[in-house]
C-alpha cells in the first residue's frame, strides 16, 4: 500500500497577486477625480466678463466672499446675511492669518453697491489683499 502526500496541494504562495490592488487604486483615483471639483461649493452666480487671466495666490491664504444679486452676502460658503456680519467675519480671519486674501465673487445682473461695500469693508480693517473673480472672456 502506497502512502499518498498531500505534498501535492500544499502549495507554496511565492507571488503576490496585484489586480485587485490595482483595481482598488483604480476605483480610488476615480473617487477623488469626481469629488475634488465638488469642494469649492459656491452659490451659483453669473460672473461679470473680463479682466485679464491672472496666477492664483497661494489657496490656503485665499478666503471666498460672495453676495447674491439681491445683496445676501456668503462667507466660505456659508450665508452671513448683512455686510455687518460679513464684517465680522472678515475681522476674525484677518486676525487668525494676516497674509489673508479675499476673493470677491459678485454676480453681474446685481447692483455695484454690493462688492463695492466689500471693497470698503476690506480697506476699513486693514485688508489690502483681494481678488476680484471674473470670467474669461470668449473669443
């Protein structure tokens, strides 16, 4: 009688197999290629034409400001209401990171008034950095 080995289904694992390593690094760029042009939220405005194509400033100085047509202000995204809590805002930043810029976003069927008084809001606390956003002209 013959003894049989189990030799045979012991078999060592001299390889790693990559595919499905490489599946989830796939499936994980895929992820962040959808979700990075969702983290700029912003409400939704219709940017005046012009201006020349800037370089942008270094991003974690940059600080969004936007006001609707209507004269609702936004800070970050988020709705302050009145230029006096706008003000607020812009004070307590300005005081946690001086090399602060802010980016004035202003919708182009809305009233001058409004980004104005954010200029003036700016140059009365002593914030001479900002950025105007306009959209590229086609040609």
């Amino acid at each position: 009688m013959r003894r049989f080995s189990q030799r045979n289904q012991l078999v060592t694992l001299n390889e790693i197999n990559i595919t499905p390593l490489l599946d989830l690094a796939f499936v994980l760029l895929i992820i962040f290629i959808i979700t990075t042009p969702l983290l700029e939220q912003s409400i939704p405005l219709k940017l005046p034409v012009g201006g020349a194509v800037r370089t942008p400033g270094d991003p974690k100085n940059a600080v969004l400001t936007e006001v609707s047509a209507d004269g609702t202000y936004y800070f970050k995204g988020r709705r302050v209401g009145t230029a006096e809590a706008l003000e607020r805002e812009l004070k307590a930043e300005y005081l946690r990171n001086p090399d602060m810029i802010v980016k004035i976003r202003a919708d182009r069927d809305g009233k001058f008034r409004f980004p104005a008084e954010i200029l003036d809001l700016c140059r009365r606390n002593g914030i001479t950095r900002f950025d105007i956003a306009t959209e590229v002209p086609r040609r």
